[in-house]
C-alpha cells in the first residue's frame, strides 16, 4: 500500500463557460471504502482574461462590489451559499451567505501577510509602493516574451464550510457525497493596471513614467529606440518591480527634432545598468529621431489601455485528497452556522429580540450595504444580552479595547486565537508613496458583532441593542449562529 496520499479532480457536473446567470456548480464524491482529507481539499475555478495578442497587459479580475472594485478579494468570497448532502445521511450541512461569513470570519483569523500571502492562488494582487500589481493572469517578463495564462482561483473546502475543516472524512459511512454551491459570478469582471489613465506613473514626482534626455553622439540623424528611466531600481528587484515588461505598449510623449508628440510604441526588451541603477528600455519602433549633438528631451511614458480584455470563465472543479489510510473515527465534529437574515429599516437604533438555537456557542452580527458582502457599517456601539442578561455591563464602542476584547473571547470560545484586529478592507489599487506606510491602503470598515454564547436546554432569547448615526442608518443585517455539529 502506497504511504502517499492520492489527489483526485473532479469536474463540475454543470460545463463551463460559466457567467453572471450560469453561476451554479456542484461536485460529486462517489461511494468508495476510501477516506478524503476535505481540510486540504479546494475548489478551482479556471480563469482568463483575453487580450488581442498585440498589447500584453497587466490584466486582473475585478470583483465589484457595493459599486467599487477597489478592494482585495479573498477567494472564498466567490461562494454565496453552499450546501452539502450525502446518500447514507442526509443533509450534512448548508450556510446561506456563505461569501459574508467566510470572509468576515478571515477578517480576524488572517493577518495582513496571510491575506496578501496567498494572493497568487486568488482574483488579483494588492499593488505595493513599486506600483505594479502582479498578476496571476500574465508571465510578464523583461527579456523574454510575456504572455497571457489560464489561472486557477482556489477556494479551500475549509474557508467556505465546517465540514471543510474535516481531516478524515469516511466514503463508506456517508455514501455519495454532492457539494453544490452558487457563486458570485455576477461580481466579476476584468480589469487591468498601469493603463494610460493609471495615476502610478504620475505620482511621486512622475516617478515611474519620468525618462532622461536622450543626446545622440553618433555623427548623423538617428532613431533612438531606447529609454532610460530617471528612477533608480536596485539589480536584485529590478525584475519584480520593474513597471515594463516585453509586449507591453506605451506611449511615449518627447519632444524631438521635429515636432512634440505622442508615439505608440512596444517594449521589445528591458535591461538593467548597474553603474547607474537605470532601466534601459528597448521600445520597436523608435520613440523619436534627432540630429547629431541634440536631444530628445522631455521624454514620460504611460501605458496603452488593452483594445480587448474580456473574462471568460472557462470550468470548475473539486481537488480531492484521497487519504492512504481508511482509518476514520466513527464520528466527526464541525463548526457550522445557520443563517437569519433581518433589515434596520434604516433606523439609527435598534433593539430587537432574536430566538437562537440552545446548542449555538456564539453569534456574528454582519451590515452589508445594499448588493454588499463586505460587512462595513461603521456602527457607535452595541450591547447584547441572553435570556435578558447583559453579556457586560455597558455599551460595546466600536473599535475600543472592550470590543476587542469580546473579539478574542469569541475566538477563544472556537479555540482560535485572534490573528488581525485591524477591520479595514484593503484597498488593492492604493498606490502608497515612499513617504507613506502601507496602513494607508487600507480604508474601508469591514467589522462585525461577535459574541460567545452559553450553551443553554431550551432556546435563548438573543437581545440585540444596535446604536449608529443619522448618516449611517441600520439597514440589512445578517446574523450567523454558531455551533458545533456531530456527524
């Protein structure tokens, strides 16, 4: 028997191309005497952006929401409900707004590195203070050809459900095992960085799009077909930060011999020169031509927008870990959620009762806007109370040290320590300066309710007192109760 454990694709039962009204998957795990491993099992969703061949450019997918596409996506924002049954047992398990309470939940159990981290398996990359942002759709490469890639968004099983976390999840005992899922893919579309319009090339002092003066020495009239940049790059970064790459177009504005214009042009090469630090950009064809002794002067470059840049959505499927031992407890545990969604009615306080389950071990209270998942209603303060008990004994303010403390006791409750408490989304198009740390990307509330509960014999009465103001008004709310579940 082999000690290794066997990774198994399964497609999709519904065939790609998939679109905002086709946005619905599900996977089948066949009945076997086997064990999978769901905790290190994923969705792929396999992904491109087409240009048209001529301009490679720094293509991403934009995930709009709430009417901006500014902010870093996690990937298990692309599931909105997911359900899970079985042969032998039933309904496993089912979360409706699943993209809400996954990414609230990363919210605090991923800290700023982890969130960036794993942007290479995700939608889009955050741009740092080298202004590009990298991207998982391009090989963009300076001394070779770039070129345009399918990319798999990856979604692990254990970010989007409970039953994801499982490490030995038994074929025999549960039979047949379906995972249906509907996706945001109405949210998604194509997007791109270091276009014409794209201010990084301007910022800084024109830090990025800035060239020096071109003199030609060479006895004669002549096509100057390489820029020098006037920022410094250092040899062992040159290569990720460098905002050209082989294929890109620019265009190059100068002021040559005989008029000032603009010229399209494509990059055929970039190199680097040590003694001066400066990039050394081979553009075909020629940017300008000057006589013997003069310059070409004034020279800043931007990018040329893509003429095409169009999603396409190509399939879907689950990546199995099939376990190489068939050892399985004869029971497993998870934490799931049960969904109650309500409305404020766009008052400034509200003060309401809910009935929760008894075996529900906490609560998180969401505010999305209006066609939202993130939740970012910047609240004053709350106050919760259990079968007309005050959980403490005063207002909750938003972000002071009593709210955070009741973020880590919840997490403690679950058995998890609190990785972030920084409840900001990160704004992945902010362009941070020099002068700047990087805090300043991220600007936009993204904060919750969360409450440990007691474990009570009968229904609890869960008392809910929300206080906001006359510009922020309580409209959509989403409460996830919590517990634990035996299967």
């Amino acid at each position: 028997m082999s000690n290794l454990n066997e990774l198994v694709k399964i497609n999709s039962q519904e065939t790609g191309a998939f679109s905002a009204t086709k946005n619905r998957v599900s996977f089948v795990i066949p009945e076997s005497a086997d064990v999978v491993d769901l905790s290190k099992s994923y969705i792929n969703v396999n992904m491109s952006l087409n240009g048209d061949g001529t301009n490679i450019s720094a293509s991403n997918v934009a995930f709009t929401d709430f009417a901006s596409d500014a902010y870093d996506v996690d990937p298990c924002m692309l599931v909105k409900n997911i359900t899970v049954d079985c042969a032998k047992k039933g309904l496993l398990e089912s979360i409706r707004r699943a993209d809400i309470y996954s990414s609230m939940k990363k919210q605090y159990e991923d800290d700023d590195q982890d969130k960036e981290d794993d942007n290479h398996l995700g939608l889009n990359c955050p741009r740092g203070k080298n202004k590009l942002a990298l991207t998982p759709f391009r090989e963009l490469s300076v001394d070779r050809a770039s070129r345009e890639l399918d990319h798999d968004v990856r979604i692990p099983l254990k970010d989007v459900i409970g039953l994801g976390a499982v490490p030995q999840y038994d074929l025999s005992k549960f039979g047949r095992t379906k995972i249906s899922c509907e996706m945001n893919f109405d949210k998604l579309s194509a997007s791109f960085s270091l276009g014409n319009g794209d201010n990084s090339w301007t910022d800084d002092g024109n830090e990025l799009g800035a060239c020096t003066d071109d003199t030609n020495n060479s006895g004669g009239n002549q096509d100057q077909i390489v820029l020098i940049t006037s920022k410094s790059y250092e040899i062992e970064d040159f290569r990720y930060e460098s905002p050209f790459w082989v294929g890109q177009q620019l265009a190059v504005t100068r002021t040559d011999r005989v008029d000032t214009r603009t010229v399209n042009v494509s990059v055929a090469n970039v190199g680097y020169n040590s003694g001066n630090k400066k990039l050394y950009v081979t553009t075909s064809p020629a940017y300008g031509n000057s006589a013997n002794g003069t310059s070409i002067q004034t020279i800043t470059v931007k990018g040329v927008n893509p003429t095409t840049n169009t999603l396409v959505i190509n399939s879907a499927e689950l990546v199995v870990e099939y376990n190489s031992d068939k050892n399985a407890p004869s029971q497993v545990s998870i934490m799931t959620a049960t969904t109650e969604e309500d409305n404020g009615s766009g008052r400034e306080s509200l003060n309401k009762q809910y009935m929760v389950e008894p075996e529900a071990m906490s609560v998180m209270v969401c505010f999305p806007e209006a066609n939202s998942i993130y939740s970012n209603k910047p609240f004053t303060s709350y106050r919760i109370s259990v079968d007309n008990e005050p959980l403490t004994n005063r207002d909750v303010e938003r972000d002071s040290p009593l709210d955070y403390d009741r973020k880590a006791r919840y997490m403690q409750n679950k058995g998890k320590a609190v990785s972030c408490l920084r409840q900001k989304n990160l704004n992945k198009t902010e362009e941070p300066k020099t002068s700047e740390d990087n805090s300043v990307r991220y600007d936009r509330d993204n904060n919750s309710i969360i409450e440990a509960l007691p474990i009570t014999s009968d229904m609890k009465k869960l008392g809910l007192e929300i206080n906001s103001t006359a510009s922020h008004p309580i409209h959509e709310m989403v409460l996830f109760k919590e517990m634990l579940k035996t299967l």
